[in-house]
C-alpha cells in the first residue's frame, strides 16, 4: 500500500513540475532567473515556518538539510540557465539522463545492483523523450548542453544523498525540507538582491500567482514529496517516475497552450510510459517491502 500511495504521489510531483514550465518561463522574461528563484525559494520558506513552531533541528538535521539545499538550489540554477542556452530537444534528452545515472550511482553507493531488466526500461524511458522532444532535433552541442549535463549529474547526486543520508534515521522530512528551503532562499536571495526590487514592481497579479505556484505547489508540495518517498521507495524508483516531467509538460501543453501532439510524441508518451511501469515493478520485486 505504501509502495502504491508513493508512486502516485512522485507521478503528482512530475506532473506538477511538467505544468510549470510555461509559468516560469513568463516569470523569467519579466523579473530574471535569480529573483524568480530567490523570490520562489522566500515564498517556500516562509509557508513552511509554522510547521517549524514544534519542531527544534538537531545537528545533524541541520548538516543533511544544509547539503541538500545545497545541491538542489544547485540543481535549479543549472537548469534554468540551461535551458535558455539551449534547445528544448538537447535539455530533455540530457536531463532525462538522471533516470539511468540515479540506479547506477545508488547501486555504486550501496553495492547492492538492480537487475539489468531495470535499466533496460530506464534505457526505453529515456528513448521515449527523445521521441517526446524530438520537435526541432537536436543541435549541436552548446554550452547551455553542458549545463544540462552537469543539472543532471547533481540532480543524480541529490536524489542519491536524499535516500542515503535518511536511511535509518529518524530525521523530521518537513524539517529537512524547510531547511532546504532556507538555504535556497539565503544564496538567490544574496544572488538576486540587485534585481528582486524591480522585479517585484515588474510583476503583476498574474506573474505573482505564478510565483505562489512555483513556490507552494513546485517546491512546498514536490520537496517535501520527493523526500517522504524516496525514504521509503529508492532514488532509483523516485527517479524513474519522476522521469515522466516531460509527459506532462506536453500534455499539458496541448490541453493549455494549444499545441498539436504529432504521432512520435504520442510513440514517445507510450514509451516512457511503458517503461516506467515495467521498470517500477522490476524495482519493487528486486527491493525487500519497507514498513510505513
């Protein structure tokens, strides 16, 4: 039952990050990358405050939920600004990449190896976003291409340190989450501080209302998601499901912007699909049940 609640909750999260593409991009041109993301990260942190009422961090707390605001905040920066700097098609190829290097680098971390069958399905999940994206083809490499790569190298990394710094231990998820909100809001807001005043007058009631839903639905509600259920799946489960963003994304787009789904998109939905589902099975019967 555990297994299941999660897995919808992580398909929640893809489908939440799939459907802000649109707003941030907005948001972006209007106000710049560092004050969306520092005004994004102050907004989550101030949501999650009063949850923090009853609760005291301890030391090692503090240094987990420290490192993984560290490396998400990491994560974003390298996505946003890669994503300007290169094609749509180069940026999900190379992002999706995280669904095969989350199984490899767990495996290496705690020496314990999904059967072959996953990655077989890792591999046809990511050939379904080539499908998926594979609109304009892709480009030659660019530098926005390397700061995807890297994105997704430190997104393996966080994912990875998310399941093994919690395993075994009864840290608070709200507190780790809160507190990489903090860190998060500390660095942009420190980044972005010459640009956040214009920015904030630059907004109107809509770009604000898509700042909310960055901040409470893409970070509030994904994180903390994110985190509850990698420490009672795997990084390896989390990030295959998590790896169906792009669906979403054009889904939703067809349904909001007007876009047209082509019939490779439609093979690429298929296979990310299928491959999520067979490689999310493998995964549950290579891994012992964990109690709730």
């Amino acid at each position: 039952m555990s297994i299941r609640r999660s897995d919808l909750l992580l398909l929640a999260v893809a489908m939440v990050w799939g459907s802000s593409y649109l707003a941030a991009q907005t948001l972006v041109l209007a106000g710049g990358v560092l004050a969306v993301l520092a005004l994004r990260f102050v907004i989550s942190a101030i949501a999650l405050a009063p949850a923090m009422i009853v609760r005291r961090p301890g030391r090692p707390e503090l240094r987990v939920g420290a490192l993984l605001g560290l490396t998400q905040a990491t994560v974003l920066v390298l996505e946003t600004y890669g994503v300007s700097l290169t094609s749509a098609t180069n940026a999900g190829v190379l992002i999706s990449l995280t669904i095969l290097l989350t199984p490899v680098l767990e495996g290496a971390v705690r020496r314990r190896w999904l059967p072959p069958r996953f990655f077989g399905a890792a591999a046809v999940a990511v050939a379904g976003v080539v499908l998926l994206v594979a609109g304009p083809g892709l480009r030659a490499p660019t530098a926005g291409d390397a700061l995807m790569l890297a994105a997704a190298v430190v997104r393996t990394v966080h994912v990875t340190l998310s399941g093994r710094l919690t395993d075994g231990r009864r840290y608070d998820t709200v507190t780790l989450t809160w507190l990489q909100m903090v860190v998060g809001a500390v660095l942009f807001a420190l980044a972005a501080a010459p640009a956040l005043p214009s920015a904030v007058r630059a907004f109107g009631p809509g770009q604000w209302l898509g700042v909310l839903y960055l901040a409470l639905g893409c970070s509030v509600f994904a994180f903390l998601v994110q985190l509850w259920a990698i420490r009672r799946t795997s990084a390896a489960r989390a990030s295959l499901l998590l790896g169906t963003e792009p669906v979403w994304a054009v889904l939703i787009g067809v349904g909001i912007a007007g876009e047209h789904l082509t019939a490779v998109a439609v093979a690429g939905i298929a296979l990310v699909l299928g491959g999520t589902y067979y490689g999310q099975r493998v995964e549950a019967g290579h891994r012992a049940p964990v109690p709730v």
